[in-house]
C-alpha cells in the first residue's frame, strides 16, 4: 500500500471515529462530557489531523488541533473533578 493510501485510511478512520462519538451522543449512548466521548474525539481528531497535514490542508489541521485541545482539557477536567 502507497503512502497516499494509508493517510487516506487514517483519515478514514478518524472521520469514522468521530461520527460514532456524535451518533453515540446522539442516541444517548455516552454523556457529551464522559470520557468515552472525549477519547474518541481525540482519537478522531488526531487521525484527521494527521490526514490533513499530510495534504497541506492547514486550516481543517488547525481545527482538528483545538478539537483535540478541547477534548484533553474536558477529560483533564472530570478528572480532576472525580477526584475531589
């Protein structure tokens, strides 16, 4: 497999990844602030992100890079709430 096919399926799955997070949400399946939730957003963002770079599609890498910050920062705040 060339490397253009492998950022696709990285791509790919990353795409995949996020829509299961919103359809799990969606449905009512996972909480928006659960960590399932969050780690799927950063899963699928980091798989796009890593698509999108690779074809110099900077803007859609930047949003992929806050998605990314955004869940980390979700996941690092239950957390510290969990803790209390």
């Amino acid at each position: 497999m060339n490397t253009h096919a492998w950022f696709d399926a990285i791509g790919w799955s990353g795409a995949a990844a996020l829509l299961v997070a919103y359809a799990m949400v969606s449905f009512r399946k996972l909480e928006g602030d659960s960590i399932p939730y969050q780690f799927l957003n950063v899963v699928g963002s980091f798989l796009l992100a890593v698509n999108t770079i690779s074809y110099g599609a900077y803007p859609s890498s930047f949003v992929n890079v806050i998605w990314i910050g955004i869940a980390v920062f979700s996941i690092a705040t239950r957390k510290r709430l969990a803790s209390r």
